[in-house]
C-alpha cells in the first residue's frame, strides 16, 4: 500500500523525524491556518508532482482560492487528487536524496543516498550514490558515510537514522524515500517530501493502520512493480500456488491477489482495474475453483469488466466446479476459451510473455 505524501509524513512525526507544519485541505474551501508564504502540494500516490505543476509555492492570500482549486483540478498521470498538503514554505539551503527499501535479493535494508536531491535526482550519475546495508547495529558507521557525502555535522545524521529506522521497521515498510531531505537556511535537517509504501501482508499486525485515502486490503499484495504476470484466484492457499506455478515457469508475477469465496462483479472489476497500476503485464491469469462461488457470476463479471476495461491485457482463465457448463457457454459466446487446467493457462501466458 502506497501512503499519500501527508500519512507518510504523519508516521514520520510519530519516529520524532523534521517535517514541515502543514494542514490537510479537504475541500476547495478550505483555507490554511499558515503565515505566507504557504507551499500547495496535491496527493496524489505519483512521483514528478513538482515537475507536472502539483507543487505551487503562493506568497499571498490573494491566489490562495484559485490555486486550491486549479490542483485540485490538476490531473498528475492521471490521478485526480482527493486533498491537498499546504505547508510552511522552507528556506532551503540543500535539498539530499536519502531512502531505505527492502531488497528481497539480499534480504536486508538498503540505505540509497545522494547529495543532489530534489526533482532531478534520475538525472544524478548512478556512481554518486551511497547505496548500502543498514540495520540497527550499523547507523553510527552509516551516518559516517553519510556525514562525509552530504558534508554535514554527524549527530543530527545519526538520530536521523536511529529514528528512521525505527519509523521503517516499526512500520513494516517497504520504502520510505525522502526526497527532498532538505537543509534549511538555518541548518536545521527536515523531510520536505515523503514517498512510503507499507507491506500489505503485515496487515494483521496493524491495527493502527487507518489511512483515507484507500481501503486497506488484505488480500492484495503488490511482489513486483515491474511485473509480467497478474494473478486472481480465490482462497489465499489457491493464490499463493498459483503465484508460485507463474516463478517455476520462469515468469514475474506481478502480485498476489485473493479475491475471496463471494466474487461479484465489482469486485472483479475491482480487482482487474487495481492491476492497471503494473505497466508491464503481459497476461492476466484468472485461477478459480467455484463451490460456493459460480463459475458462470465469474465469467460474466470477467466479461463485464474487460468492456469496462479495454486497455487490459490478455486474460485467461481456469475454471472449475459449481456452474463450468454455464461459464463456458458465456465466455464462448464472447469469443474467450475457457481453460480447465493451470498449466494451459501457463502455456498461453508463455505465448503472449516473450
Ligand atoms: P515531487 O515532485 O512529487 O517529488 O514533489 P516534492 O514535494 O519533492 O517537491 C518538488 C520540489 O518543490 C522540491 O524538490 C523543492 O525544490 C520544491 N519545494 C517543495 N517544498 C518546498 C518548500 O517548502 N520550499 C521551497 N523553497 N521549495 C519547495
Ligand atoms: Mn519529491
């Protein structure tokens, strides 16, 4: 689950982190409690809000009302904001690029960092970056690393990093990237910006974990941004297999999605447009074992949601048990081969994953 930029920054004040007074707008009404000049961030789950005009420093009352409004309108990659971040405007001395992600390769934390932070960071020479493994035992040698590239006095680097840390683990996080990690003009070290994603699988232990801006799902887990491969099927037992038949045919899931006994059609709707978000699939495949799911409420929901949806990669789809006759006449009639086995799905999602 990707954080919006101010639920982010909340769990980061929670780890006693730097980050600027802002106030959430919810409305186009709304108006800050905050002296001028006032930074308007809309909050959007994107990056590159700044250079897509998401990002609007206002010195004055007097655009105040037009610029709430005109980011609230903004699309940013298509992503319409539900509330905005205002924020005190920060004399900035230095913007840092500093994060923490899980590499599951080696099994640990990574600490990536570079001293030019800010909208620009891709641009940065990949040599220049800092990018190594953290835990709790390595900080102060870290922070020595980390003083040296940022040229910046140790201790406000290593509380920072004790306290980031925390705020990572503490929260079962995926990534927690701060860029800007800004320098004010008066030395002191804040979070001007916060990118956090939490890992959807330690859901059980979260019950703090009440965000806005999206139902916390479950059964939904995101294993690989860059993924080939989307899977549904129904019961986690059943999903997992069918994650793990796509790795033994040397494929890249995408995710892992459970969408439960009850399917219907919003929720196959549902769970097809969430796959939307991975910009590499190839093939969606559909694994459901019906008892007291239909096969047929399956394929006419699948059918539904591919009219609702046409930009969705191929589909395919094993079915099996309560009401297959009824299914298979449904998808036929549309022209979409019902498939009775994992493997064929498998063999056809090969074809179309080169
Ligand atoms: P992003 O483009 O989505 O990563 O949005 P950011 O929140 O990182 O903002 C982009 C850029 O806007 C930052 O790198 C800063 O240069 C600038 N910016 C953001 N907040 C402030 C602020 O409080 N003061 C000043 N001077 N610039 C800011
Ligand atoms: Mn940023």
């Amino acid at each position: 689950m990707k954080l919006l930029e101010y639920e982010a920054k909340q769990l980061l004040a929670q780890a006693q982190i730097g980050i600027p007074r802002g106030q959430v707008i919810y409305t186009r009404t709304d108006t800050p409690q905050l002296d001028f000049p006032v930074v308007l961030k809309s909050q959007v789950p994107t990056g590159g809000r700044g250079k897509a005009g998401g990002v609007v420093i206002i010195e004055d009352d007097k655009q105040l009302e037009a610029d709430i409004r005109k980011l609230f309108n903004l699309p940013i990659q298509g992503l319409l904001p539900t509330v905005l971040l205002a924020e005190e405007k920060l004399a900035i001395q230095k913007e840092y690029y500093l994060s923490l992600l899980v590499d599951r390769a080696t099994a640990s934390i990574r600490l990536v960092a570079h001293p030019n932070g800010g909208v620009e960071v891709e641009a940065n020479d990949t040599d220049g970056f800092l990018n190594v493994e953290i835990n709790h035992d390595v900080i102060p040698e870290v922070a020595e690393r980390l003083q040296t590239l940022f040229a910046y006095p140790p201790d406000p680097l290593v509380s920072l990093l004790y306290n980031l840390f925390a705020a990572f683990t503490k929260n079962d996080a995926l990534l927690l990237e701060i860029n800007p990690l800004i320098i004010t003009k008066t030395g002191q070290l804040v979070c001007g910006d916060c990118k956090m994603e939490l890992d959807n699988a330690s859901a059980f232990r979260h019950p703090d974990w009440q965000f806005e801006h999206e139902p916390l799902d479950r059964n939904y887990v995101v294993l690989n941004p860059n993924g080939t491969i989307a899977t549904i099927a129904n019961g986690a037992g059943l999903a997992m297999a069918t994650v793990d038949a796509v790795v033994a045919r040397g494929m890249t899931p995408a995710n892992f999605l459970d969408i439960g006994g009850g399917a219907t059609t919003e929720n196959v709707y549902e769970a097809l447009a969430k796959l939307q978000e991975f910009f590499h699939l190839e093939a969606i495949i559909v694994n459901i074992f019906a008892g007291i799911t239909r096969c047929d409420q399956i394929a006419q929901a699948i059918i539904d949601a591919q009219a609702r949806l046409p930009h969705l990669p191929p589909i395919f789809i094993r079915l099996a048990g309560t009401n297959f006759e009824e299914a298979v006449a449904l998808l036929t009639a549309k022209n979409i081969p019902t498939l009775t086995t994992l493997e064929e799905c498998l063999d056809k999602a090969a074809e179309v994953n080169k």
